[in-house]
C-alpha cells in the first residue's frame, strides 16, 4: 500500500480517518501494519501490501 492511499480511504463502517502504524515497509509500499478508524476504533489490517477493509462481520 502507498502511503499517499492514506489521504483517500476512510473506515467503510463510519466514514471517519484512519491512523496509520507500520510494521513493515519497502522501497516505495508499507507491507504489513494496520489502519486504525480513529471514530470507532476498528482496525484493518495490511498484509503483503494490501489493505483488508471489510468490516469485521465480513472478513
């Protein structure tokens, strides 16, 4: 995931920012940390460079 993805998503649940931690970047894309919805808290996960952002129920 680029970090400048981070200006356009938003929690699917309630619209609202996200904080971003990093585990794990390369060159250009952070491979693994979380976006964390800072209004409702719930936290997605990034793995290989991919941002799962299904709502809980769903994943």
């Amino acid at each position: 995931m680029k970090r400048s993805l981070l200006d356009i998503l938003a929690c699917p649940i309630c619209k609202g920012d996200l904080d971003l931690i990093v585990e794990e970047e390369g060159d250009e894309e952070i491979l693994a940390g979380k976006l964390i919805c800072k209004k409702c808290s719930v936290e997605y996960l990034i793995e290989e460079g991919i941002p799962n952002m299904l709502p809980p129920e769903l994943r």
